[in-house]
C-alpha cells in the first residue's frame, strides 16, 4: 500500500472531507510495522535524550515538530507560552462545535457564547465559594475573565471563525457513528528516555471498522512537509494505543486557504514521522545544551 494524496483548491467540499473520513482502508497495516518502528524510534531517541542536562525536559507536539523542520533557529529562543485571543480559540472551539454536533447548540456561534458565559459564573461561583465542590475551570476561564469587554470580544470573535471553519469542514449526518470532537490529546513518554514526551492531537477523531480516522485543522498552507505533520498524530496515537489504535487516515485541512490532504497511515507513514521525530528531537535537544 502506497501513501496517497487528495488535494482540493479553492473551498473543499465538505461532502469530500466527509468520504475521506469514512473510506474503508486501502489495504492491512502489518503486524510487525508498528513494532518495528517502536524498536527503532526508542533506541534513537534514547540516544540523543541522554544528552540533556540534568532536569531539562521536552514535549515535542506538531508546533514544535514544525519549528525544527522547517526554522530551526527559533528552538534556540525559549518562546513563554502565554493565553491570547489566538491560542485559546482552539480550546473554545472544539467545545463549541461538540455541542453542535451533540444537539446541545445551534451553530456555533451560539455555542461560543454559552461556553464563555459558563466560564464567568464558573469562575466567579469558584472565587465565592473557594475550596466547594465547584467546576472544573478551562485553562483559559480565568485570564478570559480578567479582560475587558474588547478583549472578550476579540476571544469570542476569534473562537466563532475557528469553529465555524471546523463545523462546516464536515458533512456531520453523512457520519454513521458520533465522533469525538477534540478529547484528550496523546501524550507518549518514550521508555528509556523520560524527558522526552510526544504529544499528539487531533479535532475530531471518527470510528471505523476496527481503526479511526482523524480530522486535524492547519494554519496557512499545506507545506512541502504536509505528510508528516499529518503523520505525526497517527504515529502518536499508535504508539499510545498500540496495533488497533493505528489511525486508518488522517485528513488535514487548511481552512484559510480551501484546501485538503488526505494521508493513508500504513508503515511508510509512520516510519516517516518515526525520522522527523528523531529529527526534531536532535534539533531542540541541541538548542537546549546551546542555552546552557
């Protein structure tokens, strides 16, 4: 079985992204691809973790796999994460489009507007009442909380293009079971080499016989390297899962630009990102040993 590619320019059709989603698999994964990638992906990056300092850690997602291919002299600036209109719309999306597919919301405009008013009285019945039994709080609650009306305004308007892109990516009734829209992310710790974890995510996560598919949004453009930003999730999810948790697809789409890829995971795909990940891991583990 070959790896394979659908490209749709302009606006994708989402009755498209939907039969990619839902496609039988082109053929069987062997049953030693996966072992034999694990093997090799463990010896590799035990090698290259040991040389990190003493308590430096790595978490290498899909931004930071991108970092390293593609501009490698950002891994030698250590960027502090901080909450932004851009980073949190992604965690109110996947919520709000959840509710519309769950029936719970309309659109999702809609459904933005009731998860950030639940946040307000969560965290204020939180702030009345410390230490009661009280909702959890999303990681954003509090900083979306301190902000004034034009910055709720700009968190609320950048969640709604966000969840709009993904709710109108999918033809959703053409699904013959409910997926699971966003859920917990795949965090692999590599035996042998703790202080390193890969983390994979991904939007919607659809069952199949026996093997799920993956639905993943992107920023800008497709790159030159689309096929293992789309394989690294895969490869994640299959070392966490093991054989049965290989996805069959991932689809990738790019809504700022109308386009689709479609990647069949077979022991190509995942012996790919297995090098981009080892490659990757070299690249941050250098910058770290630089700074010091």
């Amino acid at each position: 079985m070959s790896t394979t590619a659908t490209t749709v320019s302009g606006t994708w059709r989402p009755v498209a992204v939907t039969d990619a989603l839902i496609a039988p698999p082109l053929g069987d994964l062997p049953a030693t691809a996966l072992r034999d990638v694990r093997v090799g992906l463990v010896r590799d990056l035990t090698t290259i973790v040991a040389e990190l300092p003493r308590g430096e850690k790595l978490v290498l997602d899909d931004y930071h796999l991108r970092i390293a291919a593609f501009d490698p002299e950002r891994c030698g600036r250590a960027d502090a994460f901080s909450p932004s209109p851009r980073t949190t719309r992604r965690a109110i999306g996947v919520v709000a489009v959840d509710r519309c597919v769950r029936g719970r919301s309309t659109v999702p405009a809609t459904a933005v507007s009731e998860i950030l008013a639940a946040a307000v009285d969560d965290v204020a019945a939180a702030a009345e009442h410390p230490g009661h039994d009280t909702p959890r709080l999303p990681w954003w609650a509090e900083w979306y909380c301190r902000l004034g009306p034009g910055g709720r305004a700009v968190v609320e308007a950048e969640a709604v293009t966000w969840s709009s892109q993904l709710w109108t990516a999918v033809a959703w009734e053409r699904l013959d079971h409910v997926p699971v829209v966003g859920g917990r992310d795949d965090w692999w710790a590599c035996p042998g080499a703790r202080q390193l974890t890969l983390k994979g995510r991904a939007e919607v996560r659809v069952p199949g016989a026996g093997r799920q598919a993956l639905l993943v949004v992107a920023g800008g453009a497709p790159s030159p390297g689309w096929r293992i930003e789309l394989g690294f999730p895969a490869l994640v999810a299959a070392l966490v899962r093991g054989e049965r948790g290989v996805p069959v697809r991932v689809v990738g789409t790019w809504p700022s630009c109308g386009q689709f890829r479609v990647l069949d995971v077979d022991a190509r795909a995942l012996e790919d990102s297995a090098r981009a990940v080892v490659s990757a891991t070299g690249t941050w583990v250098g910058a770290v040993i630089e700074r010091h």
